[in-house]
C-alpha cells in the first residue's frame, strides 16, 4: 500500500471543514492547539476512518493529536 502523506491528511482536515487554516498547522502540533475544536476533530477523524476504511478505537484517540502521530498511527495500522 502506499505511503500516508501529511498532504493525505491535511485534505481530510480540510474537508472536514476546520475553522481553521489548516496551512497555518505544523505537523507536530496538536491539533486542538492549533483551534481545532473537539466536534471538528471527531470529524477529522471520521473523515479517516472512511478513507482508510479503518475503526479507530476510542483508546487511540488521545494519540491522534498531531498529524505525525495520524500518520504514524496509520502506517502501523496499514502494515499489520
């Protein structure tokens, strides 16, 4: 499978419609940090779960904070 980009995870940011601008948000930021809010981040991650076609359980949540923690979280996931 093909690597996961932080440009593959910056369009499911964006598409799940933050109120932030999401070029402002450095990879290793948090994401409530960098404003956004808890219903945009369970959007974002819904916005995963649909494209890599994967569960994300709710004890995993708290390590998806930055979008190098999303990425590595997915390799992971889509090697095992």
């Amino acid at each position: 499978m093909s690597t996961i980009s932080k440009k593959d995870i910056m369009k499911i940011i964006d598409d799940a419609g933050v109120s932030v601008d999401i070029n402002k948000i450095e990879s290793g930021e948090s994401l409530t940090d960098a404003g956004v809010d808890s219903l945009e981040l369970s959007l974002v991650l819904l916005g995963i779960e649909e494209k890599y076609d994967i569960k994300i359980p709710d004890e995993d949540i708290e390590k998806l904070m930055t979008i190098d923690e999303i990425i590595k979280y997915l390799s992971e996931k889509m090697t095992s």
